[in-house]
C-alpha cells in the first residue's frame, strides 16, 4: 500500500549519513517531438538498474548550457530518434531518406566532440551510433533497403525494422573476439554463441539507416548477416561504443551495455577526483617549436598538441615548455636551421621565452609562469595552469658560461646537455665521440648550474656523458624525457644499469610518449608506456619515475595524443592500482623533489 505521508518518505532519505553515496551521473540525450523533449524509460530505467543517475539532456547548442552540462557528467548516453540531416556529413538528402531532427542535430553533434575532447564513456543507440560517425569522422547510409556496398555483404537482406514487439530479438549479429564489446557480454549473464573467432548476439532492430563507414577513431566490430554495421568501437582505447539496436528494450539482456558505460564513468570520476586532489606536470613538451606558425594557445589549437583548452580537458596542471635549439650540422650555421630571424642560439632561446612571456601575459587570469614547486601548488590552488621553463640543448649558451646564470635568472629549471648531435658541453646519444663524454667546459657548466640551482638534464646524453655527469654534478640529475632500452633497443632509451646508478644519486627518469622510443616497430599505444613506466619502478623504485611527454616534438601516441588525453594515464595507473600518494610521485611529485633539492641546495 503506498503511504502518502511525505514527511516519512523524507525522514527515510535522512536515516543515515551521508544520505546517498555518490554515483555515477549519466547524461542521456533527450528525443524532440511535438515540440517536446521526450525520453523513453527504459533509458532511465536501464541507468538505474546499473547504478548510476540519470539525467535528461535537452537540445540546446548554447555553448554554456553545453559546457555547464558535461562539467556535471560521467557518462554520456545519444539516444536513438529520427535521422540525422545528410548535409552535416557533406552529403545531399537521398530519396530514402525519412524525418530528419534538426532540433537535435547540432546539439548532439556538438556534445559528442566535446564529450571525445573530455574522454567522457559514450554508449550510442540506434541514432545514436550514428551521432558518433557523423561527428567524429565516419558516413551514415541513408537508406539500407538497398544491399550494402560492403564487401562483406553476403547477399539477401535482413529485415532491420521489426513488426515484433521491442523487446524481441528478431536478428542476430557477429561480434569480433578482439573488442570491448565482445568482453561485455563474455563477463556478463548473457555470453556469446561461439561464432567462428567471434560470437553471436540476439538483438532487436528499428533502424533504416546504418553506419557506412567508421572513420579512422572507430572500428566496426559488429555486423548483421547481410553486411550492415551493427556496433562500433573506440579505435583510440577510448570508452566510447555505439550499437545500432536498442539495448534499453531487451530487458536483462541488454544491461551489459548499461553496466559497461557505468563503470567506465566511474572510473572517469575517479580519474577526475584524483587530478583535482594531486599537481600533474609534464616535465617537457616542445609547443614553441610552433610558435612561427602564429600558433593561439588560448584556442584549442589543431596545429598543437598543448594548449589552455587541452590542459583543460585532460586536467593537467602544469607543463615544462622548452625552448629547443637544433644542433647544426658541419658546415651548418644555427640561424639557417630556425625559422626566427636571430644572431645566434643564446638570442633564439630568450626569444622563445619572450614569447612564452607574452601568451601568459594575455593569459594571466588562467596560467602563470611558475619557477619553484611551491609556484606550482599556489597556481593550482587559485585555479591556474603553469608554464615552467626549460632549454633543450646547451647549445643556448653559446659557449659562455655567464648565461648559465642569465637563463637562471629568466627562471629557467632545468638545461638538457645536448639534443641529437655533439655539442661543446658533451657527446649526444645520437653524435661522434667528440669529448670521450662530458667536456672540459661542460664540467664547467656543471657545476655553475649546481651553484645557481638549475637541474641537470641528461636525456639525449651518450652513455659515458651520462655517467660523467653523475660524477660531476653534487645535485641530482634529471632525464625529462627518456625511456627504457631493455623494452626498445634504442641508443636515446636507458639502460638497467644507467636507471639503477640515477635512482642511487636520487635522480627521476620521466618516460616519453614519442613512439620510436617506446616500441621498434609499429606505432606505440598507451599500453607500451605504462609498460615502461613499470619497467622503470621495478628497476629503480616508485621514488625515481615520473611522465615527460614531448608533445609537440614528435610525442603522443594513441592513447596519449595531446593533452587532452592525459586522464587516460591516470586512469591506466588507477587500473593498475596505484595508490593516490604514488600516482602524485609519478605525476610530477618525484621530479618537483629534485627541483626543490636543487634549488634548496644552490650556493
């Protein structure tokens, strides 16, 4: 008998505390008919039933609403409805096409690149799915009466919009061993039927229209029998899957889907409630290389893979920029080798930083140049990104040891030696022996850096520069971004014993996101850098490790592209079962030790 006493139903919320746990909050797209926003309930319903809270998106393309609205979510559903208008994939209308919903088109294909900007879990349905592909690169068929051009296609055609009631399979789908969604349902109730190297799926159908084609950011991993495209997934390691049939009406059945799209929302929030407790920095990126271009870091930028909107959207705090100086070739002057008009390396250098200088100036409500870690934890706590600064290649000096100070003072943390060739301070992984190692005069530079507080920096380094460092500097060394040879055979990468010998002096090596280090062939993926980063902990312990992505200077991997990715690392490590005090080691806290011990211990 239901009671009608709203005090007692009020007191029930308060009988204990806190008086709800905090759940995953899934936004789900709202359909738009007669001039009303609608939601079938077994959307909501499906949402419930696997533990997270729903909430109801109505079509507005105001970039506040938008914005406002995925700053509250977890996950996000697109739901199904009528099609989407041809000409937002740069098609014309075809004569099979039915009732297109402008009211939703826009507002959805918006939500779902800025959702794919923010790492937010997507689960399309029906229309959805559709919304993917056309917003993220992929075509819609209009019309699938017509046999599918696929060369998959088998001949006959399946009947695709079902005169049984919804919640009936009426057709079955191929799922391929190798994808999220075969893992869903072989960890669920609902197994697959063993289908050849797949399985088999039951599944209702009310759909005239199909994905075409999936686009580099998707792979097909379900198809009907005659050919149509059934699901997509994420071919970025993303939590982002389409379906074309509609789960939310097959009951048990079809809650997979529904439990998957939670759970990966929850580890989303996880991931986010992390980065707002721990100081992420990325010990170096190259974004000034692009500086010629008349780049715009306040805008999210497609020429740069750092910028105020991508730091945003993958939570990252602060960033080492370095100005990069090329070594010159025999019979190579250095301003033939830049794009600025400059007189030598030392001028090049402080112009890169001038610049750096005038984006923050412009900037200054949201970032800040910082100089020590205590810099860093003040910019994070008024809301503010930081710029730290670096030189990558002590070419910059230009042979005089007083601009070891004048870079100092500039607030520059930390000097690499050398970059790909033999400099006068020492020989580079990648040079002829010039030195034998570290020179007379990068000695010098050495030990003035140790006296004026700036880290030392031996990614690049040949292998006998590397050990003479560590004998000459009385401060920690640094290797901002470098990775591991056991795992990639490659003269840039360090080895067991180089990584063992800086951990023992209390130095960081920072792993690197640039493919060519990470694996020999083939492109790398996020996977082959959390291999490195374990190979590094278990040679040289959770107190020397750290991320240096050189985005922008050839970094980024899938998984890893730009900035905008990094939610992804914390979220590989969070998988890994990290504590949060190791994830802060990791994410900055090992590398700012050195600094501060650095800078504490200048003379």
């Amino acid at each position: 008998m239901k009671q009608f006493d709203l005090q007692a139903h009020v007191d029930s919320v308060y009988t204990r505390y806190p008086a709800a746990e905090r759940r995953p909050v899934i936004g789900i797209t709202g359909n738009f008919t007669d001039n009303c926003c609608t939601l079938g309930s077994g959307y909501y319903q499906s949402v419930i039933r696997a533990g997270g809270v729903p909430m109801v998106i109505p079509p507005s393309a105001e970039r506040e609403v938008l914005m406002n609205t995925l700053d509250h979510l977890d996950g996000l559903i697109l739901s199904g409805g009528g099609d989407i208008n041809p000409l937002w994939a740069g098609e014309e209308p075809q004569p099979g096409l039915h009732g297109i919903n402008s009211e939703r088109d826009l507002p959805e294909l918006l939500i779902t690149r800025l959702a794919y900007n923010r790492q937010l879990p997507m689960l399309g349905i029906c229309r959805g799915i559709q919304t993917l592909a056309v917003a993220l690169g992929g075509k819609v068929k209009q019309d699938i009466s017509l046999p599918p051009t696929s060369s998959d296609w088998k001949g006959g055609l399946v009947k695709h919009s079902q005169d049984a009631n919804r919640s009936e399979p009426t057709h079955s789908v191929n799922v391929i061993e190798d994808s999220t969604l075969y893992n869903i349902y072989e960890a669920s109730l609902f197994p697959l039927q063993s289908e050849g190297g797949g399985g088999r799926l039951y599944v209702n159908s009310f759909h005239h229209q199909a994905v075409s084609e999936s686009g580099e950011r998707f792979r097909v991993v379900a198809t009907a029998a005659d050919g149509v495209v059934e699901a997509i997934e994420s071919s970025e390691m993303k939590s982002i899957l389409g379906v074309q049939w509609h789960p939310e009406c097959m009951g048990d059945s079809g809650q997979p889907l529904f439990q998957w799209l939670v759970g990966e929302a929850r580890a989303y929030r996880e991931a986010h409630n992390v980065h707002n407790r721990v100081l992420t920095l990325d010990t170096h990126c190259d974004t000034p290389m692009f500086f010629p271009k008349d780049i715009h870091f306040e805008q999210r930028d497609p020429r740069i893979l750092v910028d105020l909107h991508k730091m945003t959207e993958g939570r990252q705090d602060a960033t080492i920029m370095v100005a990069y100086l090329p070594q010159p070739k025999i019979g190579e002057t250095f301003s033939s080798n830049v794009a600025f008009d400059v007189q030598g390396p030392t001028e090049y250098a402080d112009l890169i930083f001038d610049k750096i200088e005038q984006i923050v100036a412009e900037n200054q409500q949201y970032i800040s140049i910082a100089r020590t870690p205590a810099d860093l934890y003040e910019d994070k706590r008024h809301g503010r990104k930081s710029i730290m600064l670096g030189i990558e290649n002590g070419l910059a000096l230009g042979g005089q040891l007083q601009n070891v100070k004048h870079f100092a003072q500039r607030g520059v943390v930390y000097l690499t030696l050398c970059h790909n060739g033999d400099n006068d301070l020492c020989d580079s992984a990648r040079g002829c022996n010039t030195h034998g190692g570290v020179s007379r005069f990068g000695e010098q530079v050495i030990r003035e850096m140790n006296r004026l507080g700036l880290m030392v920096d031996l990614s690049h380094a040949a292998e006998k520069s590397f050990y003479d460092a560590l004998d000459i500097s009385a401060t920690p060394i640094v290797c901002s971004h470098s990775s591991c040879r056991a795992l990639c055979d490659h003269p840039r990468n360090l080895t067991d014993d180089q990584m063992r010998r800086l951990a023992a002096v209390g130095g960081v090596m920072q792993i690197t996101l640039y493919s060519g280090f990470l694996k020999k062939q083939g492109d790398a993926t996020i996977l082959d850098a959390m291999a490195h980063l374990e190979h590094a902990v278990k040679v040289m312990g959770i107190d020397h490790v750290g991320l240096g992505t050189d985005f922008d200077g050839d970094g980024g991997i899938c998984g890893l592209r730009d900035s905008s990715e990094l939610l992804q690392f914390t979220r590989q490590l969070l998988s890994r079962h990290y504590s949060e005090r190791d994830i802060q080691k990791i994410w900055g806290g090992n590398f700012l030790r050195v600094m501060a011990q650095v800078q504490r211990d200048c003379r």
